[in-house]
C-alpha cells in the first residue's frame, strides 16, 4: 500500500469523483491542469489515472485561505516536484 509524506494510506480520487466532488466537468478539469491549477493525475494502472487527495486538499486549503492563480500553480508545482522526490 502506498503512503504518502505522513506515513498514511494514500487516497485516489479518479476522474468520476473529482467532477462529482468539484462540479465541473471532464474538460474544465483537464484545463485546470493544463493551466497549472490542478496537478496532473497518476498513472495507477495500465488504464487508470487518479489523484492523490491529500494533494487536492492543499490546493482547497490554499483556496479557502485566499490564494490567487499564480499562487495555486506555485503550489502545484511544489506538490508535482514532491511527488519525484517520494519516488
């Protein structure tokens, strides 16, 4: 089983639970990772990409705390880097 920094299970959100969880589409999702404002999702099989939801938390946090754009992409770089580094 995976973990992530904090030594617990690593939770994935597939692309279905991020648009209920979000509400918004497949498209709108996909663009806010090519803009930077979403990480990109991990390949966990042949056929399944998902996301880490402790990484989706930050960026909600950071939202919820008043972070604008270039501060979210900052961010997000920061958690695509650690992600290389766990590896």
């Amino acid at each position: 089983m995976q973990t992530h920094p904090n030594k617990q299970p690593i939770v994935w959100l597939r692309l279905s639970d991020l648009i209920q969880q979000r509400r918004r589409g497949r498209s709108s999702l996909y663009r806010d990772v090519a803009q930077g404002l979403l990480p990109p999702p991990v390949r966990v099989a042949a056929n399944t990409s998902a996301w880490p939801a402790h990484e989706l938390g930050e960026i909600d946090k950071a939202r919820l705390a008043g972070a604008d754009d270039e501060a979210i992409r900052a961010l997000v770089a920061n958690l695509v880097a650690a992600r290389k580094v766990a590896a």
